[in-house]
C-alpha cells in the first residue's frame, strides 16, 4: 500500500485511491463544473505553468493560491485566472451557496495543482468532510499521494520528474470538454 | 488645543491639525476604587463576553480543516467522524474540531500561567511580595491588559497572586467542557477558546511584569526603551574556546542565576553563556553579556553540534529527547523545572561540590535543581571542568565521514517521505557525493531540526549532522545582532502615534511572533520585517521570529535592528521580549483606546475589543507558528480584535476564522454617534488565515490593516502598500482593492486617475471626470465622523 507523502498524514477511514493519469482525467472529464486550483509550487518549472495554461484553454477556470498567479501573468494567460487565497477559497467552496468565480455557482469538482503537500491536504481534508451536500469532488495532480483527495497520483521523487511530466501530459490529453 | 476629559470619548475624526495631549487618566495615591469607575465585566467568567464572541465568530465563522477524522478520547471510540458524522456521544466533527482546538487554547493558555505562577513563587520567596511594579516616569498604565481583564491595578509582584487565582478556576472550568458529554456546539467551543486565548493574554502581562519589576529588565528608566543596546545572535557568535553553557527554554530565573555567579566571580569573560529559544532573549535583558544562539529550529543541531559544556533546561520547547541528546555529546544536562525532569534525580538543596563531581565524572548524565539560585554555581563549575575534559572532543564529521555518508545515499526518498518540509535530501547527498555541497548546505536553513528523516533511513545516515557539515562554513559566519527585549510600550510613545494609528497614516502595526516552523527557512522572518519597516509600519517582534529575522543582513551588511530604530513610531523595529513579552503589543493596542481615546480599561474589556477590531490597523504574523501556546497567542489576539497570519503550516491547528465579504449582511456595522447601521468594506477581512508563502503572506497583511476608521488619507497610504505589495510579489492588482475605496479621496493621489479609470472600467463604477469624484460604485461614501461599532450600548444619539 502507498504510503501518504507525509508518512503519518493517515486520516481515517476515507482515504483516496491513487490512479493513473487517463483515470484521473475520465475522472475530471464526468465534472459538471469543476475548478483547477494551482499553489506556488506550479512555478518551479515552466512545464508546469504550460500544463495549467492547456487546462485552462480547456475551459475549465483556474482559482491561483500562493504567489502562483505570477506564472499567468509572466505568460500572460490571464483569461479565466483568479488570485485566491487557499485557505480564503476553500472557505468559499464548503459553502453550497457560494455564487463562484463566474457568478454563477459553486463547483462541483476541485482539481488541485502544484500547492505544498501539507497545506493542500487540510485544504482537501475540509472539503472532504464539509463540502458534502451537494458534494463537491476532489482531485490532486502533484506528485504526492493525497489521502485526502478522492483521487491522486503515487508519490514521484525527483528522479522520476521526466515521468510525471509525461503523467500530467496525458492527464490533459484525457481530459475531455 | 484640545484637551481630552479624562474617561470621556474623544471623537478622533474631529480633530484636525491638532495637538493631542493627555494628562493623567488615573489618579494615583488614592483607595482602589478611586483610580477608575469599574467597569462592566470584571474577571469575565466563561458566558460573560459570550456576546462579543458570537459577533466575532458570526462574521468570522469558524473554518475547518480537520487532521484526523477520528476521535479517540473515550471508549466508545474510535469513532469516525468524517463527513460532519456524530459520534458514539453524539458531537459532531465541526464540534470535535472546535473541541481540539480549545484543547491546544487550554495547553498553550496552561503553560503561560503554569509559567507565570511559577514564576511568582520563586519571585515572591527571593524578593518577598512588595516588589514595586514601577516602570519608570513614560509607563503610568503599567499593566493595561491585567486592567483591562481583571479591574486591578497591580501595585506589586504581589497582587498578581489574585489574577493568577482568577486565571487558574477559568481554566479549570474551560478543561471541564472538553469532556466527553459536555459542551455539543462548535461555536460555544470557539466561544471557550476565545476565553482561553484572553487568559492566555493576561497571563503574558503577568510573567512579564513580574520578571521586569524583580529583575529589573528593561522599562521607560534610562537605557530602556529604544535605547536597550544589541546582543550577538547566531551559532557563529560563541567563542567555543571557552566554556560554553547552553540554557533552554522560558523561565528564566535559573539562567539569570549562572549570570550573577559569573558576574560575582569575575567569570564574564571567561566563560560564555549563550540560550536557545525565549529563555535566551529573557537572559540578555538581565544579563547583557549573554548570547542568544538560536531560536527554536535549530535545537536539535547546536546541541549535536556538542558546543555546549553544560546545558540548563527550564520550561516549553525543550526537545523531550534533550537528555539523549546530551549524553552523545558528553554535555551534562541541569533541569531546573518540575515540569521537564527528564528521569533525572533530584539533587536540590544537596551540596554543589558532589553534584559537580557526579557530572564532570559522568556519574550522573544529569541533575535536577528546583531551586534556581542553586543552579548558578553547579553549572558554571561544570562547565569551566568540562571544557577541559571535551576540549578535544569534535562533533562535526569528518571530510571522510561526509564523504562516506552522501555516497552510502540509495536516493530511496525514505527521508523525504518522513520530513515535514518534504526536503530532497537524497538528491542533495547524490550532488553532493559528485562534489557540489551547495543544495546540501542550503537544505540547512530550510530543515526545521525534527530529526525525522534519521529515524527512517534504512542506510541509517546521521542526515542532521551531514546537512550540518555541508553547512559549517555559513555556520562559523552567522553572527546577527539584536536588540533586547524591551518590554512595555510607553504612554508616551501612545501619545505621539495614537493618532496616525488611528487615523491610518501610520499604516499599521505588524507584530511577527512566535515559532520556528517555517515553510521554506528564516530568511522570510527578515524578509517580512524589512517590507514593512520600510514602508513604515511598525514592526513588534517577540519569540522565535525576532530571533531569526537577525541572522540575516541587508547590503551595507546591517541586520534589521542596526538598520532601523528602535521607537514604537513609523519605521521602527522593536524587539519586545520573549513570547511572555507579546502580551505587550496587546498594551499597545489597548493603550491607544486608552490613551489616545480616552476609552475607560477598568474591567472593560469587550468595548475596548470592539474599539480595536474597528480602529487599530494591527496585524500579527506567526509564520512559523508550531505550538499549542501559539495556537492560544494568536486566540488571544483574537478575542481582542487583531487579526493573524499564519504560515502553510499553520493550517494544522485545524480551525481558521475566515470573513465573507461577499456576504453583506455580515459587514453592517453602527455608528455610535446616531445608532444608524452602516454596510461597511471588509475591514479585517479575516482574524485567523494562512497563506501559502511570505510572497502572498506580505500583501495579506497589509490587506488585514484596512479599518472602517481610517480617514481617506491614512487609507490611502495603506491602499498605496496593498496593490504596491500585490504587484510586487504577485505581479497583478489585487482583485479586491476597489471593496476599499469610500471615495477619489481614497485613492493615492500620485496614481489617482489611473485608479478612477481602472474602477469606471472594470468595476463600472461612475465617476465624474470634471470634479474627479465618484458618483457611483463603493460599498458606502467616505464619512470623517463615522464612529464604528459592534455594540449597541455604545450608541450615544439616535437618529
Ligand atoms: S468522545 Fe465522543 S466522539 Fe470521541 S470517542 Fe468518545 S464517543 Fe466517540
Ligand atoms: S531534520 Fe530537517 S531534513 Fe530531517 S526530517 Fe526534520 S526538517 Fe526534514
Ligand atoms: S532515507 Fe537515507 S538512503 Fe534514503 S534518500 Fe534519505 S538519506 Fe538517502
């Protein structure tokens, strides 16, 4: 069994399952609305700002947490980019009522993308126990295992980063709009 | 001239280009009733402040982010609670969490009184009970939140034995709902954390008070202030070819004894004494020859570094394996507090000569001292006997040794998986096994000192000690200086920036404090330091953050405290104490409702709340916030209507307290002057979030000064450091500045048209270009006399 990226991070009795990339992306295709929320840790590679950006261009809308919104603005793919803070957006996203980035609703699906580990998983910990009715579902493409999303990806070390490139390649290939 | 009457409330948006000046507010020498009406809630009991909690927590509603989704505190458990199920006993995770969270508010709360009266007694029996609480000619309210909390006006060392009696039946009563079938609502656990954080508060004042008044720490009489002098902060500062005692933790009396033996004895000099952590900051303000040689996150390191003849433990953030650690470098360990005695036998009152024997020889591993003026002698004579015997003893490997660990590495990521910063360690041993140490080095400052990694390395690498090689050089070099605690703000200080707090063109109070879990190292205590001491702010540290933020220097190679002053005024960077000593940024706060308003503090304490969540633009920062005592600070904070950032790792206390400014009706607000109700702007949008990483903490912070007081001038300035910082460290305008513009004259005049254009375009605003002025769009129109509150009894007129 996987173990979570931070060993002792074992929640409870709900854990995620892991999946591969195509899995993941049928999984976020199903969405009705679903948002992409990406943290700081998207910009340490340009690959990975191009990687948001081609899910964005799919038309799903990117909530920026962290500091990462400096990434679209470099590359200049603000369309659809909203500064957020993480904690400030999850706030909203366990509220049903929540009118969303467009004003037109909450999301029923959450993909998040490039936060730091431990601060994404309290994040994906609050949704998974309060953002229940409707529910809103959640997904994790770092390179961790995220026991707290419903699905994510094992854990990559570093010396596997030309693979989950490749992984998040055919992540955004799968996912169908 | 205006004169402010004594007691009564001063409309500040009244005064135009006038001197404020205050003479006494309290009349001294007379019965205990004469010095202030009573006010309405002294010694508040759980329910009495419960209405200002639930305005608190109804606008900014209790946010959670569960750990566990379990619980297991009785046998009916575990139960699973995800997903808001109940338990076997029918509370739900919302109140569960609620639940943890007034837990850690009763541990940190406990530790700060457990501390405090501790401290009394050790001061009561060396001094007697009269100590005078006299901090010299510019303090006359010497203790505001013991006013404020109690409606006592502490003469000596003495009185506080009733505050803390208070204090001690609260927590008693607040441990009580935490048990199974007690309290079933999360917002009455908030409610009680709340309460916990305020006791939390005063029990602060109180340790601080009386360490200032018995040891003569620094206070308003010559050389305190801004004129306290700089100590040496840093590994690098400790001459190693001496004798070397290393005291940790928070209660200082037992350090402050090893400095009098040395100052009796002529040992200055000779031998050096350095600290971990606050019980060092609280050493230098009695003992200026002391070194402060890390805070927190570096324990680990210095102790397995082995500089340390002797090491001295007193209370909190003391690592529970310090004994160990101890031993594997040959330091004998002195525990001075009942509450960390490690397995050690008791040895107080015994004679110093055996007891020096039985540590020098390796006898004993350690001793416990109760009695802080016994522990002076024994350490020093230890340590002048040791340094002789480990003179040749080196804890730092060897180049082979080094050599031979980073290429023993199988870059498996065991290490990785156990870190809590997640740290690429076995890359940084493959680099460095290829003869580049640098991402080896650079890990240092990034690892917070837990040891985890060690623990799981299957080719069983001293992962500490080999970052600590690759890093020796920075470390022989890192030699800050800092500035001694000061400990209270003076009232004439409140005086001169009462004002421009107020009015918001000094454009805030940002107060750093607490632990070192940080995301990504120190350098970013300095870095938020040095933002807003240059932008004018001013900045109050505490703990483990004004520690760190010295060891890193600007370009002319000054760190933070050489390059600014040290005043309570614009620009200042004031090292305030230990984290006992943060209770003094609350003085602040609560003086200027005082002082400058001219609002009564005796048993008073929800107005004065209410009076600062609306007016004073202070924000307090724990970026590496770890403890259960940070988690009861930050409460505290709360309770009296400051708001706190936390870093990444602050998401773990579980419970945030977030706004929604989206939601109108959680914004109206009351003018006291005609009980009209008014939709104000989010002004502070939120009292308790974490932010990702300092880039996005620093315009959040100036995001948490805005305050429905701030007149259209001081708003602008702190409109001006928003959208700056925003396009700093985000590059882009923040989305949200337009909620803050009342009026054109909010805008920066400098870049005024370009915002009117910005708001007409993008917000739709109207705006009428010829008198440059907006027609339509803001949450409400600017208006000088606006008198903001929460609380209905406050008004003075209806409409
Ligand atoms: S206290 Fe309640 S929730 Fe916790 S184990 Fe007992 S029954 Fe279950
Ligand atoms: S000691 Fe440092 S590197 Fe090791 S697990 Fe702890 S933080 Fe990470
Ligand atoms: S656990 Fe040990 S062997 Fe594995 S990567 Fe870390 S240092 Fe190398």
């Amino acid at each position: 069994m996987e173990v979570a990226f931070d060993v002792a991070n074992v929640s409870g009795p709900e854990m995620g399952g892991i999946a591969p990339p195509e899995v993941i992306g049928s999984y976020i295709s199903s969405a009705r609305k679903p948002l992409l929320v990406v943290g700081s840790e998207m910009l340490r590679d340009d690959f990975f700002v191009e990687i948001a950006i081609e899910i964005g261009k799919k038309g799903i809308p990117i909530a920026a947490t962290g500091h990462s919104i400096r990434g679209f603005v470099e590359k200049e793919y603000t369309e659809n980019v909203h500064y957020y803070n993480l904690h400030e957006l999850t706030n909203y996203l366990r509220d049903p009522n929540w009118k969303g980035l467009d004003g037109e609703g909450n999301y029923d699906f959450v993909i998040f993308y490039g936060i730091i580990y431990y601060y994404a998983s309290q994040m994906l910990s609050c949704l998974k126990n309060f953002a229940t009715e409707p529910l809103v579902r959640t997904v994790s493409i770092d390179r961790y295992y995220h026991p707290n999303a419903r699905m994510s990806f094992t854990n990559i070390m570093p010396r596997m980063e030309e693979e989950y490139k490749d992984m998040l390649d055919k992540l955004v290939e799968s996912i169908k709009r | 001239m205006e004169e402010i009457k004594k007691g009564g409330l001063v409309d500040v948006f009244d005064l135009k280009n006038v001197d404020v000046h205050i003479g006494e507010i309290v009349d001294e020498g007379e019965g205990e009733e004469e010095w202030e009406p009573m006010g309405p809630h002294p010694m508040p009991r759980i329910a009495t402040l419960r209405d200002w909690d639930f305005k608190l927590l109804n606008r900014y509603k209790p946010f959670y982010a569960p750990i566990c989704d379990m619980c297991c505190l009785c046998t009916y458990g575990k139960c699973d609670l995800t997903g808001n199920k109940k338990g076997a006993c029918g509370i739900r995770m919302d109140a569960q969490q609620g639940r943890i969270v007034l837990l850690a508010c009763l541990v940190g709360c406990s530790a700060h009184c457990g501390h405090g009266r501790h401290l009394l007694h050790d001061m009561i029996k060396k001094f007697g009970p009269d100590v005078p609480i006299d901090f010299g000619p510019e303090v006359d309210i010497e203790a505001p939140l013991t006013r404020l909390v109690c409606g006592i006006k502490p003469k000596t060392i003495g009185d506080y034995d009733e505050v803390f009696s208070y204090v001690e039946e609260q927590i008693v009563q607040l441990a009580d709902a935490l048990h199974t079938g007690q309290e079933g609502s999360y917002m009455d656990f908030e409610s009680k954390a709340l309460h916990m954080g305020m006791l939390d508060s005063l029990n602060k004042e109180a340790a601080d008070i009386i360490q200032i008044a018995c040891y003569g720490m620094p206070t308003s009489l010559p050389g305190g202030g801004p004129d306290v002098p700089l100590v040496d902060v840093g590994i690098g500062t400790i001459d190693t070819n001496k004798p070397v005692i290393i005291v940790i933790g928070h209660n200082v009396p037992p350090a402050a004894d090893i400095g009098v033996y040395l100052t009796e004895n002529d040992l200055e000099d000779k031998v050096e004494l350095g600290g971990i952590c606050c019980t060092s900051i609280d050493t230098t303000r009695v003992y200026t020859k002391a070194k402060i040689v890390s805070a927190l996150g570096r324990q680990l390191r210095v102790l397995r570094a082995g500089i340390a003849d002797v090491v001295v433990t007193d209370e909190q953030c003391i690592r529970a394996d310090v004994l160990e650690l101890c031993q594997r470098v040959q330091s004998p360990m002195i525990a001075t507090n009942d509450k960390a005695m490690h397995g050690l036998v008791d040895r107080t009152d015994d004679d110093p000569n055996k007891i020096v024997e039985d540590l020098v020889s390796g006898r004993v591993p350690g001793v416990i001292i109760l009695e802080p003026d016994q522990v002076g002698e024994v350490a020093v004579r230890t340590a002048l006997q040791m340094d002789k015997k480990r003179r040749s003893l080196n804890f730092i490997l060897s180049d082979d040794e080094f050599k031979y660990y980073v290429n023993d590495c199988i870059l498996c990521g065991g290490c990785t998986l156990a870190c809590p910063n997640g740290l690429h360690i076995g890359e940084a041993n493959k680099s460095a096994a290829t003869g580049n140490i640098k991402p080896l080095a650079d890990l240092f400052d990034l690892c917070v000192g837990c040891g985890r990694c060690e623990q799981v390395c299957k080719k069983h690498i001293p992962i500490v000690d080999v970052m600590t090689k690759a890093a020796y050089p920075q470390l022989k070099a890192e030699k800050g200086r800092m500035r001694i605690g000061r400990g209270p703000i003076w009232d004439s200080e409140i005086r001169e920036v009462g004002a421009p707090l107020v009015l918001g063109t000094i454009p805030g109070i940002i107060a750093p404090i607490g632990c070192g879990n940080y995301p990504n190292g120190t350098k970013d205590a300095w870095l938020i330091v040095k933002e807003f001491a240059e932008r004018n702010y001013i900045v109050t540290l505490t703990g483990c953050m004004a520690i760190d933020c010295a060891l890193w220097k600007d370009e002319e190679g000054k760190t933070i405290y050489e390059a600014h002053h040290g005043r309570f005024d614009a620009g200042g960077v004031l090292n305030i104490g230990s984290c006992v000593s943060n209770a003094h940024i609350h003085g602040a706060a609560i003086k200027v409702a005082s002082i400058f308003a001219g609002r009564p503090l005796r048993g008073n304490y929800e107005e004065i709340a209410d009076y600062i969540l609306s007016r004073v633009g202070a924000c307090g920062v724990a970026w590496g916030a770890m403890s259960q005592k940070a988690a009861s600070i930050a409460t505290g904070f709360n309770r009296l209507g400051v708001p706190a950032v936390v870093g990444p790792h602050g998401a773990k206390y579980r419970r945030a307290f977030m706004s929604r400014p989206d939601i109108k009706e959680d914004w109206k607000l009351i003018d006291a002057t005609d009980g009209s109700e008014v939709y104000v702007e989010p002004g502070p949008q939120d009292l308790l979030v974490a932010c990702e990483t300092v880039e996005e903490a620093l315009p959040m912070m100036a995001k948490l000064c805005f305050r429905p007081s701030d007149t259209d001038r001081g708003r602008s300035i702190k409109l001006t450091h928003y959208i700056d910082l925003n396009q700093k460290y985000l590059s882009t305008y923040p989305p949200d500045w337009h909620l803050f513009v009342r009026a054109a004259s909010d805008l920066p005049i400098a870049t005024r048209n370009e915002l009117l254009k910005k708001l007409e375009d993008e917000q739709e605003w109207k705006i009428d270009w010829k008198k440059k002025k907006i027609v339509e769009g803001p949450i409400r129109g600017y208006n000088p006399s606006f008198n903001p509150t929460n609380l209905e009894r406050l008004i003075r007129g209806k409409k």
